[in-house]
C-alpha cells in the first residue's frame, strides 16, 4: 500500500487525528442526548462510536500489516558474476615421424634422399661484401639426392623444412646465396638417374637450437619423407 514507511506513518497520524474528531463530536452528542434523554440520539451516538472504533482498528491492523511487510522485504542483492572459465593450453605439435636417421636412404617420390652431415652452428655465412648475420643461428644440413624416376625433377631448398624436439617447424633461409655451392640445392634440374652430392640446406635458427628432424619432400606438394637427426 505504502512503499515507504514514512508515508504509512503520516497516514496513521491523520486517522487517528479524524478519529478523534468523531470521538469528540460523539461525546457532545451524547451528553446532549443524556440531558434531553432521548434514546434514538444515544442509540445512534453510540453506533457512530462503534463505527469509529471498528475504523480505527481496521487502520492500525492495516498498517501493521504494511509495517510488517516493508520490514520482511530482503535488501536487494548483487547479481554473482560467474569466474571466467580457464583457457585450455594448446596441445604441442609432434613432429613427424622419422623413418631413418643420418646416412640412411629415405624415398619420396621420385628421389632418393640422404643426410649426409649437420654442420655446426655459426652466426655469419658467406665471405666479403656477400656476409650475412643470422638472426639467431645457422645451421647447415647437408643431403644427396638421387633421381630414381624416369624424367628429370627440380630439386628445390625451399621445400625442405626442419624440426625441432617441440614439434616447431623451420623453414630455409634466402642467405643460402651466400654459400659457395647454393647452385646444388636452390632449383636444380636432376635428370634421371642423377644425382647432387652434398647439397646444402641453410636455416636461420633460434639460439640454442638441436635439430630433431629434417622433412624432405621430392616437389612443394609430395608426401615428403622424416629423417631424424639425433640419435
């Protein structure tokens, strides 16, 4: 009825101050009629009286009721926010499977790959005004290739990638012209039944870095082929 609790008492003081009003007019009523001592005035006198009454306990009885209401009502709490849900950690990546080490012959394709040697890791490639810096480390991955097929085939560094424990993959890097026989492994025409010996493979690599795993591939859209570097 009443949403706050000040408006209800304002309220309950102007009835009660009615209320007293009637209560008044009722007492002068009644002394007048005991004095003309007239039974239908003190009949409806008191009548008038029981109203009131009946009125006033109606008022109290609602307010109480209001009072009780407005006091029970729970203080509105704030909304609970649910804790963001962790983000799952990516899973590593594995590198491909090795199906021979260094010095194995692996195929894909039309050539015959094998490892010949990793060489150890340096900062700088290339002589004179041709030097280059790594940014990390090179390193130099040597391989020969044999044409095993029965037409010729580009053999192309770039589509040569390698790998570390993690799973990472590296690809080579342009300062392989830097190198003095680059000529072996960056587009050359391997007629069948040919084949490059020692071809070099140049990687600008992390410091620190172990190679894990070299994946070869015959063109840029072969199966490609896993040898393991490390025993």
């Amino acid at each position: 009825m009443f949403a706050h609790p000040a408006g209800l008492l304002a309220y309950v003081v102007l009835c009660l101050r009615f209320l007293v009003v009637v209560v008044r007019r009722i007492g002068v009523t009644l002394s007048v009629a005991a004095s003309l001592d007239s039974a239908s005035a003190i009949t409806r006198s008191r009548s008038a009286l029981a109203v009131g009454l009946v009125l006033l306990v109606s008022v109290l009885g609602s307010a109480a009721e209001d009072v009780g209401t407005t006091s029970a009502d729970p203080a509105p709490q704030p909304a609970k926010t649910a804790a963001p849900e962790p983000e799952p950690e990516p899973e590593p990546v594995a590198a491909p499977a090795a199906e021979a080490g260094i010095g194995g012959t692996v195929n894909d394709d039309q050539f015959d790959f094998v490892v010949t040697a990793v060489e150890p890791a340096v900062e700088t490639v290339g002589e004179s005004i041709l030097a280059e810096e790594a940014q990390g480390q090179f390193v130099i991955v040597r391989i020969t290739v044999t044409n095993v097929g029965d037409e010729a085939r580009t053999l192309d560094s770039s589509s040569q990638y390698l790998y570390d424990a993690e799973g990472r993959k590296y690809e080579t890097s342009s300062a392989i012209f830097t190198l003095p026989d680059f000529d072996k492994a960056f587009l050359e025409n391997v007629n069948p039944g040919n084949t490059v010996t020692d071809a070099p493979l140049l990687y600008d690599v992390p410091d620190g870095f172990v190679p894990a795993s070299i994946e070869l591939h015959d063109s840029l859209f072969s199966g490609g082929v896993t040898v393991a570097l490390t025993p």
